[in-house]
C-alpha cells in the first residue's frame, strides 16, 4: 500500500491535469498528433453514463476553445469531450489542408482520431461507445468524410460550415465523389449505416465570403467540379444537404442568424441538436 502523501499527491495531480480541463497529451500511435480532453467532475461516480463528444478544430487549430466551449455542456449532460489536433505541416510541406481530406500521404487522419479515442478511454478506464462528432470549417470537411467511412461509429454528426464538400455521387472520384472511396478506403459507402445516425448541418446567416473557398485550377485541392455546389458556404451546406436527403438520410440544417465564419458563435446550436440526441438515447431523462 502507497503512504498516504504519496496516494494524496497522486490524487491531487489526476484533479490538476487529468480531470476537468486536461492537458494536452501526445497520442500513442503517432506523436505527431495530439489531443486535450474536458473530463467532467461526477464521471468517475458513472463512466458508463458519460457519452463521448470529439470536437474538431478548423484551420486555425483553436482545438482549446472548442474544447472549453463543450465544457459546461458537458459537465451537466454528463459527457466527456476530446478535442483533437492536427498540426499544419506534418509531412514538412506547410499544408494546412491534409487532416480535412482524410488521407495525407501514409496517414490516415481517420485512423489517428479513432486511437485517440481509444487511448482516452485506457487513460479513464472505460472503452467508449458510439460518439458525437462536431466539426466546423476545416472540421466540418472532416467530420462529414469521417461520417461516410465510419458511420458505424457514430451517435451524431453536426457538420460545421464546410468551404468545400463531398457528395454521395458515384460518377464523380473522391473527393468530389464517392466513386472511387473504397478503392481508396478499403471501405464501401454503408448508407444504411448512415441513415441510422442523427445529422445536423450548420452554418451562420452572414457566413458569406468566398475568397477562401473559391478554389482555382492549379491550387492544391483543386479537382473539377469542386465549385459546383454553390458560391458560399451556406450553398455548400445546403447543396450537401439536399444530397444526403435524395439518399434517404434525415438532415437537420441551422442556419443561425447573424452568425459570420465563426464556430463558437454556433456551438449554442450544436448542443441543442446534442442534447436532443442524449435524451433520445436516455429515454428522455
């Protein structure tokens, strides 16, 4: 048995970095990437009643306030979040793009993500279930391709103002299309899978510039077709919307008013859309 300083101490540094607001750890499989976590304080009292949000960051890496901006969410719905990060450059090139795409060279940002969350439950001692995705910019392109291989995965996704978007559209190759996504993957388009899973699209009413998303031939990510889906994000957004529901799969759209390109300005709608999905799930309680 530890003195009792020494398991005093312990307790003290799990309170400090590991519970509430964490630190941010390195992730097991590929250090290059880490994460941070918001671990709410009734979760060792009931692991097992605690859902898992992972909440992804755009282009500006501002994983922290999404983190802290699920927090009180979190701490009365009884959920922990995980927030991750995705560095610009990791292949030495300065691309700022990869983690958005799914694929970057030999990495596979889904693959990255889904250790991440595994390693957070050894860390908590309990193995997660299905989780809440939220997105928004640069995350929003993420999570909806995340939701097309791992649908399996999910409990909810809420798509964030994405500034380029990729149909269900087997004529068209990835990432414009599907076509090709399990050539690519491994892993076929499952819409059953996919019709079974809650899905909210937001973007606000002023998010209407385009100067980042008016992408030209030649540019790293240009493929044809990229801007057929509109001008704005809000078209982009809707565009996507329209070809989930040809597919059979139920859309709930904010477009939140007076709202430019800003992520926590829109976070009051995603938990809305969350919690609906958590009493659903919890029987109403």
């Amino acid at each position: 048995m530890l003195p009792q300083t020494t398991t005093a101490a312990a307790d003290r540094r799990k309170q400090m970095y590991q519970r509430g607001p964490t630190v941010v750890y390195a992730c097991r499989k590929d250090p290059r990437f880490s994460y941070c976590m918001y671990v709410p304080p009734g979760f060792d009292a009931d692991p097992a009643g605690h859902t898992l949000i992972v909440a992804v960051h755009g282009t500006g890496r501002t994983m922290t306030a999404y983190r802290d901006g699920f927090s009180a969410f979190a701490r009365y719905n009884k959920c922990v979040v995980l927030a991750p990060l995705f560095p610009v450059g990791v292949c030495g090139d300065d691309n700022a793009d990869g983690f958005k795409y799914i694929r970057e060279g030999d990495i596979r940002y889904d693959h990255v993500l889904l250790a991440m969350i595994e390693e957070a439950g050894a860390r908590l001692g309990h193995a997660f279930g299905p989780f809440m995705l939220f997105g928004f910019s640069g995350g929003g392109h993420f999570v909806h391709r995340f939701f097309y291989l791992h649908p399996q995965r999910l409990c909810a996704v809420s798509i964030g103002a994405p500034g380029a978007v990729t149909l269900i559209d087997d004529t068209r190759d990835y990432w414009v299309g599907t076509r090709n996504l399990e050539a690519l993957f491994g892993t076929a388009l499952d819409l059953a899978a996919m019709r079974q899973v809650p899905v909210q699209m937001v973007v606000g009413a002023a998010d209407i510039e385009t100067w980042e998303i008016d992408y030209q031939p030649g540019s790293r990510n240009y493929m044809d077709g990229i801007n057929a889906t509109g001008r704005t994000r809000i078209e982009r957004n809707t565009a996507l919307r329209r070809n989930f529901e040809a597919h059979g799969i139920q859309v709930r759209q904010d477009i939140v008013p007076n709202v430019p390109h800003d992520g926590t300005k829109v976070l009051p709608n995603v938990q809305d859309f969350f919690l609906d999905v958590l009493c659903a799930r919890r029987g109403g309680a």
